[in-house]
C-alpha cells in the first residue's frame, strides 16, 4: 500500500497568497494535485496544511484527504513531512511525497511512478527530466520514500531538508526518466502563475 502526503503549510510568501489555492481551469491548485492522485489509485492522502489552513479548507473542501496541521511550518519541508507521516495508514509500505503547487503533473506521471515503485519497493524513487534550459537531467517531484527510512524522516536535522533524507549514505535512489518537463515547474512568483495562465 501506499500513501501520499501533499505538502501545502509553505507561506508562499514571494507569491504573497497561498499557492494552494491559486486556479487554473477552475480549480485550486491542491486539487488538481489530489484529483490527480485519487485518479491514480491512491486511497491513503493527507494534507498537510499551515498558518494559511483555515483560509484554504474555506475554499477547498476535501474529498476523502485528511488534513494535518503543521504548527511550525517556518520549519520547513521535512517538519510538514513528520506531521503527515503521524496520519498516514500504518500499513504504507511508501510515502508518495507531493507538492500542492505542482498542478499540472498530470495523473500519467502519477501512475508512471507509482508503477516504477512498485517494482522497486527497497528504493527511494525520484523522478528525472529533461531541463530545456541547459540540456540537463533535473529531479523533481513527487518522489516515494519506502517505509523502512520513515526513521530518516523523523529524525533527520530539520534545516537540512528533504535532501538530508534523499542522500543519506543507507539510502538506496533510483531515479526515473519521464518525458514530463512539468516535475519541475516551480509556481513562486506572480510571474511564474502569470506564465501558466497566458
């Protein structure tokens, strides 16, 4: 089994409104992430939500999500990770790790990973592309973290991040090459969401 934790406590604060609930065709940005994940067959999704939390589920009722409060999201990536790995089912053998300002990874790109994990259970998999910019392979997300570095995550030194985990020495990587540009996008600025609504 595998379960999802949607990373939404950010303050987005260089877009200066939550990212969560910025639209594109007609729907916040953390549902197209969910939706995405439902259509992929994941059952087990918690949210993890911030100071912006009332705001959001104002706007965003969830269907089936449950909903995790970081009371320090300042504390970046890793300290929103614990707190959904709190909620998640104790039967996940994974953790699929999603970010809510990543709409438009499309549900293909969900399944492709999830297919990739599956096969390859004992490792920590991140998905790769293409970057146009320089020719190079990048990293992006969603990754899937196998059950057994769970300890990693919650033990991990908060200010070194997620990347504390994807690069410790008993970490076993192995990255998929998808034909997805979109694993990359960043949503920051207004001028990155200007971009996607042109």
């Amino acid at each position: 089994m595998l379960s999802a934790i949607v990373l939404a406590a950010g303050d987005s604060s260089r877009m200066g409104r939550p990212k969560a609930l910025l639209q594109w065709n007609r729907k916040p940005f953390i549902e197209h992430v969910c939706e995405a994940l439902r259509r992929a067959g994941v059952t087990d999704r918690v949210v993890v939500l911030g100071s912006a939390s009332r705001e959001i589920l104002t706007c965003w009722p969830p269907a089936g999500e449950k909903v995790a409060l970081n009371p320090h999201p300042e504390h970046g990536q890793l300290s929103s990770l614990r707190v959904g790995l709190k909620d998640v089912s104790q039967l996940a053998e994974g953790y699929m790790v999603c970010l809510a300002d990543q709409p438009t990874v499309p549900v293909e790109t969900y399944r492709r990973i999830i297919e990739f994990w599956d096969e390859n259970k004992d490792f920590l998999v991140i998905p790769r592309t293409l970057r146009k910019s320089d020719s190079r392979l990048k990293r992006g997300h969603p990754i899937i973290i196998p059950a057994a570095h769970k300890h990693l995550c919650l033990e991990g030194p908060l200010e070194k991040g997620l990347h504390w985990v994807t690069h410790h020495a008993s970490v076993k990587v192995a990255d998929l090459d998808v034909k997805d540009p979109e694993i990359i996008r960043d949503f920051d600025t207004p001028e990155d969401y200007a971009a996607l609504l042109l």
